[in-house]
C-alpha cells in the first residue's frame, strides 16, 4: 500500500524557499515537479482578486485572521490534557460519536480503522500558522482510530463560484473544521484517550481517503468526496484517537459509472485541470488531476474556484429517491441528469455580488471616477 508524502503536495511545494537545503534536496529528487512549480510561487493568491482597491480594502479583512482563529483552537486542543482516569467506552458507542459530532456542529460523521498507509510518510511543513516547523519529519502512526466528518458551505455563496463570495464559504467551512475538531479532540481527552485533530493547518493524513474509507462518500471525477446529500459542496475535518470503537465501511452508490455520464466538473473547469482518466490508488478510484493549473486559475482569480464544486448535480440537489435507485441503473442516471439540466442548466450560477458584499451605488461610481483619474 503506497504512503502519500505531505511533501508532494502543492501547497508543500510552492511553499519551498529557492535558497533552502530543503529546495535543492526535494527538487533533486522530483524534478518533474520542479518546472511547474517555479511560476506558481509568486505570493498568496487571495491578494491577487481582480477587484477595485476600494473592495479589496472593505472586504479582505474578513479572512484575514482566520489562520489566528484556527490556530486558536488547535493550541487549546493541543495543549489540553488527557484524563489519567479514562472511561470504558463501548464498541457500540459509535453511534453516540457521530451524535456528538453533529451536536458539535458536523453535517454527517463516519469512523475508520487507521492502517499505516493511511498516514502520511513525511510531514511537508505546512503547520507554521499553528507554530510547528515539521517538514522533513517522519511520521509515525500512533492513533487507532479516524473520526471523519463533513461541514456544509452555503450553496448560494458557491452558486457565485468563482467569484469572492466562494472563498468566503471555504474559508468559513475552515473555521467550523477547526472549531468541530477542537470540540471533538478535548471531549475525547477528557474521556482518558490521546487525540489531536486536523484541521486547514495541520494534517497527519489525507483527508479524502480517509473519508471515502469512513464511507462518507465516493470520490468523484472532480476528485473530492462527494457525498449523497450534498455533493462536494463540504469540507472534511479529522480527529485521530486511540478510542475503538465499531468502524464504518466504504460506501458504493454508482457514483463512478455516473460521474463518465455527467463529466459536468470537466466540462466546465475552466483550467482545463480535471480529466476523464482513472486509475486506482490503494484500492480508491482517483482521476488524474492537473494541481498546477488549477492553483495557477486561483492566483488569476484571487479565490479558490470551486466552480467544480458548484457545477456537481449532487452539490445543487437530486432527488434521494432516484438516488438510492441509481447503483447500475442508466436509466435512472439519464432522469437525474435530464432533471439537473432542467432546473439548472450546464452550470448554476448567480450573476451579480451577494448582499455581504454589495457596495452602494455612490461608492461604485466614486470608485471608478477615481481609478480613471489614476
């Protein structure tokens, strides 16, 4: 079973300073990445938004402190002690788990047995914000058990996909992550079992493949976690713990054979990243994904996209019947996809900025008598 490496991922990687041992060591040994990468390190790609500097200057500041929110509650959960007194817990006590994880705040939750390859190998050093300098690092399993759960983002702020008010959704979704998982990892130390939660920031392992073992979803062409009831529109958070309790298992509902029916998230990425192609990773069926072009259209946009997202059936709502009727049934994929054009065309998209961020006429016409001059 092949370990992913933290190191390979995107963000690990743009992230590397050209002047660091660390540069010269990783691109030595995968140099196919090397080419690509060099124009994508140019900065944080949310200063990049194409939008007047009077926007930029009133709206910005929302996700500004974000990363100080999250790293908020990690330290509180890191640093919170684990009962020397722990409690018999019950195998069956899964079912009150993912209760407690929804009470918390969580749409849906599953539980899977961790395996070594569920890890990652080497950390990629991308936990500074929570204080931790880890690249490089070896990982080495020592929990039992994942709690995977979902948080929803709010579907008229994706339907504005790719546009500011998505980001605003995502980054949104990362604060509930982090605040669910805080919740959860203290909860867990208080019943006597080391625990530590994964979050935007700080990661041990994958996420989606976790989720996909926990039988939260199947993983679609888009290559996230798409869930029955709300597509891709979630956001994945993590708790490892040593707590064993009943375990879930993957989950299949045809959502392959009708991802190669709809193809929607291709058709309409407008980096051209996501392809029809599949292949099998660990027993889980990935498509090939381009990361480099997609994150080069965040750094044009100055958002994260999520026009993927917003063009899945499943995100915009199918009906549950037809749903679980689905599994092998062509027919039944054709209904759902003759009712999704119906209702929404190739791709659900609101025109025009959302009320959060809306500025007065005055303002707007001010704005562009000023830039004129400029």
């Amino acid at each position: 079973m092949k370990k992913y490496d933290e190191r390979e991922t995107l963000f690990s990687r743009v992230a590397l300073n050209p002047n660091s041992k660390e540069y010269k060591e990783f691109y030595k040994k995968n140099p196919e990445y090397k080419q690509k990468d060099a124009p994508l390190r140019t900065g944080p790609f949310r200063d990049k938004i194409r939008k007047p500097a009077r926007y930029k200057e009133l709206f910005l500041p929302l996700n500004k402190p974000n990363k100080a929110v999250i790293n908020g509650l990690f330290q509180a959960a890191i640093n919170y002690p684990v009962n020397e007194k722990r409690v018999d817990v019950p195998k069956t006590f899964n079912k009150n788990i993912k209760e407690i994880v929804k009470y918390y705040g969580a749409l849906d939750c599953g539980i899977v047995k961790l395996n070594e390859h569920h890890y990652y190998s080497h950390h990629g050093g991308v936990s500074e914000e929570v204080g931790m300098d880890t690249y490089n690092q070896k990982i080495k399993p020592s929990y039992k058990t994942a709690i995977v759960f979902t948080v929803p983002m709010d579907l008229a702020f994706m339907n504005r996909a790719p546009h500011f008010e998505e980001l605003l959704t995502t980054e949104n979704a990362y604060i509930d992550v982090a605040y669910i998982g805080a919740r959860l990892e203290m909860y867990l130390k208080e019943l006597g079992y080391k625990s530590v939660s994964q979050n935007g920031e700080y990661y041990l392992a994958p996420l989606v493949p976790l989720a996909y073992d926990a039988g939260l979803g199947e993983i679609g062409m888009c290559n996230h976690i798409v869930t029955k009831k709300h597509g891709n529109n979630v956001r994945l958070g993590a708790v490892l713990t040593n707590l064993e309790v009943e375990y879930d298992q993957p989950i299949d509902y045809g959502l392959q054979e009708f991802c190669k029916k709809c193809a929607l998230c291709l058709m309409n990425c407008p980096s051209k990243s996501i392809t029809h192609k599949q292949r099998m990773v660990n027993g889980r069926p990935f498509y090939k994904f381009n990361d480099s072009t997609c994150f080069n259209q965040w750094q044009k946009m100055g958002t994260d996209c999520g026009t993927c997202i917003q063009a899945c059936p499943m995100t915009q709502g199918v009906d549950q019947d037809l749903l679980e009727q689905m599994k092998d049934n062509p027919k039944i994929m054709d209904q759902i996809m003759e009712q999704h054009y119906e209702k929404h065309g190739r791709r659900r998209y609101t025109k025009g900025d959302l009320p959060i961020v809306t500025l007065e006429e005055e303002w707007c016409m001010r704005l562009t008598f000023m830039e004129w001059q400029n």
